[in-house]
C-alpha cells in the first residue's frame, strides 16, 4: 500500500467512525454540516461515496460531535503480555461470557484487550463466541480507529472485520459493520482460510457445511454455524 491509499484508507476509517458517533446521536447529515459549518451536499457525499477528506474537514466534523483529534502511543503486543488464561480474564472484564475467570486487576484499555484475543479466537471456540458480547457490550466506548490498528498490527484485521460484521448482524447494530468496513480485503482469496485448525478431511467437510455466510464473506470456513454464535449472545445479553 502506497501513501495516498494508505491516507485514503485512514480518512475513511476516521469517517466511518464520526458516522457511526452521528447515528448513536441520532443526528441528520443537514445538521452535522449545519453545525460543522460545512455545505451540507460536502457532508452527505463524504458519508455515502468513499472520500479522502482533509484534516480541516475531519476536525470541524468532530468538534461539532463535541470530540476532538488528539494523538497518543498505540499500545502493543510489544509492551503488554499476557497468557490465554489472563487474556479471558481481561475479556471477562470487559463483559465476555467466560465462567469461571478470576477478578482481573490492571486490565489494559479495551481496544488492546479484543486486539490481542482475536488470534486466541482462533484456537478457543468458546473465546470466539464471547467475542461478538464484549464488542456488543462495550460498542460506544471502542475507538474503531485504534482497534483496527492494532488488529493490523498484529496480523488480524481480517478477523477483526468478522467478529464486527457478525455482531453487527447478531445485534442489528449497523455502526459495527460500518466499522468493519475498512477492513475488507479488496479482492476475495481462491481458498478460504481454516478459522479453526481441522485434524481430518472430515473436519473440514463438516465446517464447509456450518461455515455461516458472514465467515464466509471474509474467506473464513469454520466448523461453527451462526446459531451457536447467537446462542451464547442471547443467553449473555438476557442476564
């Protein structure tokens, strides 16, 4: 990726997210760009056809949402360390259906936490169900931006992408699939990848079958169906 795609890439991000803050506050785009000072044409096309937008633009479109642009250390896997069990600990925190998780102490913000569960999603079946109730629960508080960095930093921006699609389809919350957005890969692979290691070719027979459509839109096959998914959401979020 060159730097205008990679600029590109990054004023999209930063749109989806002040889009998804102007939905949750049930704002017009009219009255964004009223409140922007902005053309409200300007603000109607950012939102609807993928721009490149300036840093002027972004930073009167935020303050009129009473936020501001501010630049700060990306906490990485460099500098925080924690094994399978402290990560479900953490994820407990932050409101993962995960029983029998001690009190956790010190817990890192939540971006870093899903950012660095997503690849123990990958070999902990009853992690990868929690996941979709901690980014439901925990939704008006993620800064997308970062979480998708950090998820690329770390390989996983293709499972990141999923677990938000998923729950945006799990919870009928359309910001979390905005979100995933900019993570979509622009051309689909051949194969899909395995979200699960399989041990046989029955295995694998078996996940093609189960594989639910959204795994499938981000080239995942797993031996998981979305149901299970749903139930565990369900029974989480009724409690």
């Amino acid at each position: 990726m060159d730097n205008r795609q990679r600029e590109a890439a990054i004023g999209r991000s930063l749109l989806a997210d002040l889009d998804a803050v102007r939905e949750q506050r049930e704002l017009s785009k009219e009255a964004l760009a009223l409140r922007a000072g902005l053309p409200s044409s300007m603000v109607r096309k950012l939102f609807t056809v993928p721009s490149n937008p300036t840093l002027d633009t972004v930073e009167a479109l935020a303050k009129s949402l009473g936020l501001r642009l501010t630049f700060e250390p990306l906490q990485t896997a460099e500098n925080i360390n924690a094994d399978a069990d402290t990560l479900r600990t953490w994820l407990a925190h932050y409101g993962a259906p995960l029983y029998g998780a001690s009190v956790a102490n010190h817990v890192p913000e939540p971006e870093v936490v899903l950012a660095m569960a997503l690849s123990l999603a990958r070999q902990d079946p009853s992690v990868a169900r929690a996941l979709p109730v901690v980014f439901h629960v925990n939704r008006n508080l993620l800064n997308f931006v970062r979480l998708r960095a950090l998820a690329n930093e770390r390989g996983q921006g293709r499972v990141l992408g999923f677990f938000l699609e998923l729950t945006s389809r799990l919870s009928g919350e359309p910001s979390l699939a905005r979100a995933a957005r900019p993570l979509r890969p622009a051309k689909p692979r051949h194969n899909a990848i395995q979200f699960f290691a399989v041990r046989s070719k029955l295995e694998r027979r078996i996940a093609e079958m189960r594989t639910p459509e959204v795994a499938r839109r981000w080239d995942f096959r797993m031996n998981m169906d979305q149901d299970s998914f749903a139930s565990m959401f369900q029974k989480a979020l009724s409690q």
